[in-house]
C-alpha cells in the first residue's frame, strides 16, 4: 500500500495500515499460489483507495457533529 499518498491524513493512515495488516492476518489459503498472489495483492501500491476514502468521509460526520451542524436537513431535502 503507499502509505505516502495519505501522509497528510495521519488518522486515515493509520486506520489503513490497521486493516491492511488484519486482511494480511486473515488470509491463510491451502492453496499456496493463491495464497501468494493474494498477498502480494494485498501489498502492491495503488490499493485501499476505497476504503481510504470511507475512513475520510466517516470522520466527516463526527466533525459536522462537534462543530453544532447536522446532516438530517441536507439529508432530508436532496432525498425526497
């Protein structure tokens, strides 16, 4: 994973390397060239894109949150 690309984010790098090294746990194929080319999937660059936004925009709730505002109302108007 390149870390580097979310280095001005600390916490959402933090997170990503967290789950980076629990799928790292969690797989144990029998079949050892799946097993292989599914780590070194695991590790190339270029992944966790997606989670990596997730974690941003997550934390964006608990800051509206804090900051008095909330999302009901935005919710509410673009939805129905």
């Amino acid at each position: 994973m390149n870390l580097t690309f979310w280095a001005a984010l600390p916490q959402v790098q933090k997170q990503l390397q967290q789950l980076q090294d629990d799928l790292l746990k969690t797989v144990d194929l029998p079949n050892q060239p799946v097993h292989i080319s599914i780590l070194k999937l695991l590790q190339s660059g270029g992944k966790f894109l997606r989670p990596g936004v997730f974690y941003l925009f997550s934390s964006l709730g608990s800051t509206l949150m804090r900051l008095g505002y909330s999302l009901v109302p935005v919710l509410k108007n673009c939805c129905t």
